[in-house]
C-alpha cells in the first residue's frame, strides 16, 4: 500500500495548486487567487500530497464557509490519477472540514456533462436544486446546481464515518493507504490549519 495524506494545505504548496490548476482546468485560478484563499480565514484548501513527489498534488479542494453554509468552489484530480477513488477523499475532506467548522449546508456547481462527479456527489446526498444557465464561460454549458442540507443533522458525524470507510475501501483497492491529517480527525495525527 502507498501512503497517501489528506491535509490542509499552505502557502509552500502554491506551485503544486497552479500546476495541478493547469492540468485539470487549463488555468482556471491565477496565483493570487489561491493565495487569497490560503488567507482567507473563511476558507479551507485540502489536497491530497503526492506520495512519490511531496512537493506535487494529486488532487485539490476549496471549500468557502459563508454564514451556515459550506459552498464548495473546487474539486480537482489530476488527470493521471482518477478513477481511483481520489475525489471521493476529498469530498469526504471537504464536508469533514464544513462538519468541523459547524456548518449546516453545503452546495456546489458541476457541469451538466459531467456525469461522473454527479454520481459522487449523489453519492453523498447531494440533491439538484436548480440550474445555472451558460454558467461555463470556456463552453457556455449550463451548471447543476447540488445541496446537501444535513450536514447539522445529529446522526452526520456517524454518516461521515461511513463515508470515510467507504472511502478507505475504495482507496484501498487501488493500493492506496490514506492517512487523514485535518482539524480534530481522530484517527490519524491532526494538523490545525494555518
């Protein structure tokens, strides 16, 4: 098995986002953005460290705190390592990290076409409430737009234990270990952001 780390990412990694930027997005994100948000105390940054190059990403998520809710802006796997159960780590990241800041919702937009981040999201509980019109700019194609209203419900921590099981399943078949280094996550040594 190949260890591989969830973690809170800081301003040492900002070659490895615009790089990983650019292989999945062909640039969509400049340099100060990211920057921005690895200052913004409203926002959260995780990636998934490569294991054979730890100045490298594998993969990359953004997730906004705005009042109760958790707006997930970024979900990213370098083209080279998908299918293999990487965004589901860091979408079990993501909402781990909304769980801990005490969030009650979350939401996010995904191309209508993609139907393979759709599945992930459905996956865990995400519902379409609506449809952004020509939301893409590069393609003019519409959004979907996804929410996930339980993240405050009494029995979600015991759900993202769930999913976090799964995901080490998955992972696992793949020849993955993950190692989860986030804010107060138990099973492995914490990492306090920032």
């Amino acid at each position: 098995m190949t260890l591989l780390a969830l973690k809170f990412l800081a301003p040492e990694h900002l070659k490895a986002l615009l790089e990983l930027d650019q292989a999945c997005f062909g640039g969509l994100w400049t340099l100060e953005a990211y920057q921005r948000e690895l200052d913004s105390p409203n926002s959260d940054l995780i990636g998934l460290i490569n294991p054979f190059d730890p100045q490298s990403l594998l993969g990359m998520g953004c997730v906004w705190a705005i009042l109760e809710e958790a707006h997930i802006t970024i979900l990213a796997v370098h083209p080279q390592y998908q299918r293999q159960g990487f965004g589901q780590a860091l979408l079990y990241g993501l909402l781990s990290v909304a769980e801990e800041r005490g969030l009650e919702r979350a939401t996010l937009e995904v191309r209508v076409s993609n139907s393979v981040a759709i599945a992930l999201y459905q996956k865990f509980g995400f519902k379409t409430a609506g449809r952004r019109k020509r939301y893409y700019k590069d393609t003019g194609e519409d959004a979907l737009i996804l929410w996930h209203g339980g993240l405050a419900q009494p029995e979600f921590p015991q759900i993202l234990a769930r999913w976090e099981a799964q995901t080490r399943t998955r992972l696992a078949r793949c020849g993955w270990e993950l190692q989860i280094a986030l804010c107060g996550h138990s099973a492995d040594s914490p990492l306090t952001k920032k």
